[in-house]
C-alpha cells in the first residue's frame, strides 16, 4: 500500500473541517478553518482552501493560502451576492474546484452573476486578486443546452445547467480539461483559444448542432457512458494519446445511461485518441460493489505514484457514508476507510487525496 513516506490520506469535507489519516485511519492533523470543496496543494508546499471566517456561519467565499500549521498567508474575499439574491450558507460564487497555472494564477470555477450558475471559469491574479481572464461555457456550447435546461436550480433559483466540478491544466499543450456534471460530458479546450478539442458525450451525435459533431468522441465497443461524473485528471499523453482518469457516478442527470444509472459507481480510465477522436475503457474498479457502494453526488479517484488507485465514494448511502478504498493493479483492496456522515451538515467527503504532509519544498520561516 503506498502510504508512509510522510504521505497521508487527505480528507476534503463538503462542509466543516478537513483532516488526514495516517494507514490505520488515526487522524493526523486537521484543520479549524470551515471548508468546501477547495483544497489544493500549491507548488510552494502551501495549502488552497475554500473557507469562511466567521467560524460555522456564513457561505464559503474566501479562498485561503495557509500550512499546515494554519498560518494565513493570502485571503481572496468573493462577492457575498450572486447576482441579485443574498447568498445563504451553501451558496456560493467560487465552487468545486480551483488549480494554480503555470504562472502562479489561480484558475477557479464560478458562477458569472447571472440566471445560469456554476458554468464559468475565471483567472485570478495570484498577487493582486483580481480578475484577468473569464471563460463563459454558455458561449462555447449550444444555446440549447442552457435555454432549455430547467431541471436542476440552486437554492438561490438560479439555473444550474452546467455544474463544471473538476479543472485540469495540462502544462505540456496548454490544454484544459472540464467536467461537467449536469450535462454528463467531459471535454478538452485550448485554454488561450477558447477552442474546443474534443467532447465526450453519451448524447447522440444527430442531435448536436453540425459544428460540434467534428468534435465529439466515439466510443469503443464496452466503453461505458460517464453519469454525473467528477474529477476529471490526466494522466499521460503521447502522440496524440491521452490517457485520463475520472470519478463516474454513473447516474442519469442529462446524457447518461439510463440502464445502468444508479446501480453502481465506479472509478475509470479511459485511452483517447484525439486525432481519430476515439475513446475507449481500460480500466475501472467500483461495479462489482454495487448498489451498496453507489453515490448520485460526489466523489474523487487519484491514480498513486506506485499504480495503486485512491477512490471516494463520498455520497453513500445517500450521504450518511463516505467509503474511501485503495486498490492496486489487480484490483484487490489494500485500504478500506469508512466515514460516518452527516446529510443535514454536508459532512460528506467531497474528495480524498493521498499527499506528502509538510511537503519538500514547504518552509516555515517564523520571521516572515
């Protein structure tokens, strides 16, 4: 099991404090600051956290540069409004998920402040905080999708198409990749361009507006259609090749799989071809669970330095449980963590990671 080396098993909370455990489930070390979603290990050895500073009170709109040890270097304070409605406690601008750029910006996903929520991204500037790059996915994907989606609305009433949850920067091509929840679909854009590379989708290509269908990934023979999925990661490309690995849900919210939908939930890699515009399934663990181990929201996978594959089915049953599992190559467990949970205080474990605690290149200067 790839624990040890001062790694520990990382827990990113929905809501109120994330902790570590160490390979026996003790807690390591935790943290007072309330957090969601938001937990990110910064090429300085320091910490990005979305938090709130009044203790439990409040929505979650500050993101915090901190360590280990809790010291707050940068806070990055959002609008308490969204648009025009007051945000209650889990309302929220900035959401799911934030990454650091090559030059130190902080790329995160929003909402713009209109009736559409969760379906931008934005680059804030690292030094200053402000804002110097928006991304609208409603201008990059058919006016349809959004002018006739009203199935899902936050508490704010806002319409809630998109869902973006995860971000991924490949350094190597400039290359962004996107999940998006609602509308069950993974794809790659050129993060200066704006252009779309590639789509994959379980809506039929018929039903895509012409422009898009060039665009769009067929998928191989027992490949599976992802549902709701979340944590959407590179893990290598080569010649045109992407290997990548995600979090499938495997619910129907959109475009997925009706059969199938809510009968398991699985971790999978994918193999895809962007030049033929080809995918195909390679691997995954979760099927064999099943029902039990089945989670509608939610959820990470991470692939470890030792081919072991870190996975959390956060949501299960329905919020009261979160099951966090290490496999190996072949698939047997090798760690087994179950998390109690409370629904009402979204407990749950929106993502565990396995990283260095106090890693190399973290400093603690008592000066400064």
């Amino acid at each position: 099991m790839q624990i040890g080396n001062n790694e520990l098993t990382y827990i990113n909370k929905t809501s109120e404090e994330p902790f570590a455990v160490d390979a026996d489930g003790n807690i390591r070390w935790y943290s007072t600051l309330y957090s969601r979603h938001t937990f990110v290990q910064l090429s300085n050895g320091h910490l990005l956290i979305q938090n709130r500073t009044n203790g439990n009170k409040g929505s979650y709109n500050v993101l915090s540069e901190t360590d280990y040890l809790g010291r707050i270097y940068r806070r990055y304070r959002f609008s308490d409004k969204l648009g025009k409605s007051s945000l209650e406690q889990y309302i929220t601008v900035v959401h799911h998920d934030a990454l650091e750029l090559p030059n130190h910006n902080l790329l995160i996903t929003i909402s713009g402040g209109d009736k559409y929520a969760e379906d931008v991204i934005a680059e804030i500037d690292y030094k200053t905080g402000k804002t110097v790059k928006v991304i609208d996915f409603k201008k990059l994907l058919p006016s349809s999708m959004y002018r006739n989606y009203s199935s899902t609305t936050t508490k704010g009433g806002k319409i809630d198409w998109l869902h973006m949850n995860s971000l991924y920067y490949d350094q190597k091509t400039g290359n962004l990749l996107v999940s998006a929840r609602n509308q069950d679909i993974t794809m790659s854009i050129n993060y200066k361009s704006g252009k779309i590379n590639w789509i994959y989708s379980g809506k039929k290509k018929s039903l895509w507006p012409k422009k898009y269908r060039s665009k769009l990934l067929t998928p191989a023979k027992g490949t599976t259609i992802t549902g709701g999925q979340h944590d959407l990661t590179l893990l290598s490309s080569k010649n045109g090749k992407l290997k990548v690995l995600l979090y499938d849900n495997n619910i129907d919210v959109t475009n997925g799989n009706a059969k199938t939908s809510g009968k398991y939930s699985q971790a999978v890699q994918y193999t895809i071809d962007t030049k033929k515009k080809t995918i195909k399934q390679t691997w995954s663990y979760g099927k064999s669970l099943g029902k039990d181990n089945f989670t509608r929201v939610i959820g990470s996978t991470q692939r470890l330095s030792n081919g072991n594959t870190l996975i959390d089915f956060g949501y299960k049953h329905d919020g009261s449980q979160s099951n966090i599992i290490e496999v190996d190559k072949n698939n047997n467990q090798v760690f087994n963590l179950t998390i109690s949970s409370s629904k009402t205080d979204r407990t749950y474990v929106y993502r565990a990671y396995r990283v260095k605690f106090t890693p190399s290149n973290f400093v603690f200067d008592a000066t400064k």
